[in-house]
C-alpha cells in the first residue's frame, strides 16, 4: 500500500491509528494487535507487554496461533511488512487480558467499526459518505474533498490493477509508487513528508497536499493505469517502467505550468493546523471545570 492509506489501511480510535485489512475470504476487518495494545496501555515497548501477557495467560497463549495471523500491513516507512493481527473477536479476547480504563470504550468502537463494514457492503455509497464527513469535520474544504476523494478512487483502480498483473502489495506497491512520486513531483513520498514537514509514519501525505498537488498525484497515477493496461505489464519489472513513464507525464505536465506561471506546483504548506485547531478545542475545559 501507498502513502494514500484513507478509509482502507488506517482508522483512527482517540486520534491514535489502528492498522486494519479487510478480509475478503472471511469478509472481517483485521487489526494491528500491537496498535491496539499500545493503546490500551501506553506501553513503550509493546513487544515485551504482550510477551508477559502470554506468559500470565495461559488459556490465550495456547490459542494465540489461531486467534492472530501475519498479515501485510503498513508500516511507518510506507512498506507493508507481515504483522500479527486479530479480527474483531480475537481482539475482543486479548481486551481481556488487558487492565485499562479504554477497554469498554474501546470495545463499543470496534462493534461500530465492525457493523459500519457490513453497512458499506451493502450500500458503497456511505463508505464515501463517511469519508467526506470525515474530511469536513475535521474543517477541510468542499472543493478539496471532491479532489482528494477523487484520487482515492484512482489509487485504488491502480492498485487493483497492479493486483490483477502480479505486483506484490506487501513489498512492491510502495516501491512503484515512489517512482511515480520521483518522476511526477521528483521526491519519493518519504522525501515529500519531509519536505512538508510532516512526520515519518503519522501524517499522511496526500492529507496536506494542496489542490494543485492532488491533481498531479491523480494525474500520475491514471497514466500509470493506462499505460500497464496499454502494455499489457506483467510483473514488478514492467509495472515499474510503466510507473516510471507515467509518473513522467504528470512530471512534464507540472514542470510546463510551472514555466508558465513562474510558481511551484509543490510547497511546504500543509493542513497541520487543522489537526492542531481540533487538538485545543478537545483540550478545552467544559463549563463544569471552570
């Protein structure tokens, strides 16, 4: 997966991010069981915590196999690594083991995120609803919504594309995106955070690019489409120059209007203060503190 992770590999509980993957075969989100423990206790070192769980567990730790799998899931370099997780009610077992005041509040969000999947199932248009009730609570505006959703439904027909041609998600999406990223705005997606001065793993990137930027990203990544589907590409060779000449595009197109108007298309300006301005109000006190 990409740096474009909305609505798929990421969900926020409390402004901390969960990672999760959907499970077509079983049809059940998969979680992060190191997000969800880090959660719940603040831990710095997770591995250790569920290390001593296990071992003061018995009953879940003879089970362990069967209730968590490896899966690929992002890490904060932008690569998909194998990470054990757990579905909603091997989750909910876990919890158990776990003594922390968010264990109910905890609970009742993953029945809500759990019952919302089988909603968007049988109706996709609210997956996009809530998506850009999402985008506007958080004080984004309209115009910008309609692109950054927009481009998400690229991202997505190009991953399924490179699925259906043999491109390896857990090691190789990241990689042909960087490509795009260098050929188009001439920085991977680790050197734009950078660039932005966003963090490594938290920030996603696409959620502070401007207008401009959204549209080059979109841009890059539909002609990155029709050229794998024009080439017939097979494999990560062939999807990487393909990557390459459609990033071009999106590069040429950004470096014309760039001479034409004597501006950069790609700035250090982001959306920060919106997840700031959100922070002080929640740490506002209410009327019966004061």
């Amino acid at each position: 997966m990409s740096d474009d992770n909305t609505g798929k590999g990421i969900i926020l509980f409390e402004e901390k991010h969960v990672r999760r993957e959907w499970d077509d075969e079983r049809k059940e989100w998969r979680f992060s069981v190191s997000d969800v423990v880090t959660i719940l206790t603040d831990s710095t070192d997770v591995k250790q915590y569920i290390k001593k769980m296990r071992s003061r567990d018995s009953e879940l730790n003879s089970r362990w196999g069967t209730i968590c799998t490896l899966t690929a899931m992002i890490a904060a370099d932008g690569k998909k690594y194998r990470t054990t997780a757990a579905n909603a009610e091997g989750i909910l077992r876990i919890i158990q083991s776990i003594p922390s005041p968010k264990a109910e509040p905890f609970k009742r969000w993953l029945a809500r995120v759990g019952y919302e999947r089988m909603q968007e199932i049988e109706n996709p248009e609210l997956s996009a609803k809530r998506m850009r009730d999402t985008y506007l609570a958080k004080g984004y505006p309209e115009d910008w919504i309609a692109l950054r959703m927009r481009g998400i439904a690229t991202r997505e027909t190009l991953t399924d594309e490179w699925n259906s041609r043999g491109v390896d998600e857990s090691k190789e999406y990241a990689i042909l995106t960087a490509e795009i990223s260098k050929a188009a705005f001439g920085m991977t997606p680790s050197e734009y955070r950078k660039f932005k001065g966003l963090s490594k793993g938290g920030d996603n990137l696409r959620d502070h690019m401007n207008d401009l930027e959204l549209i080059f990203s979109q841009l890059s990544e539909a002609a990155t489409t029709e050229i794998a589907r024009n080439d017939d590409a097979q494999g990560f060779f062939e999807n990487k120059n393909a990557a390459r000449r459609g990033g071009k595009i999106a590069g040429d197109a950004r470096r014309d209007l760039e001479s034409q108007t004597g501006r950069r298309v790609s700035t250090k300006d982001n959306y920060k203060h919106l997840t700031e301005s959100k922070k002080r109000k929640s740490l506002k006190p209410k009327k019966s503190d004061e």
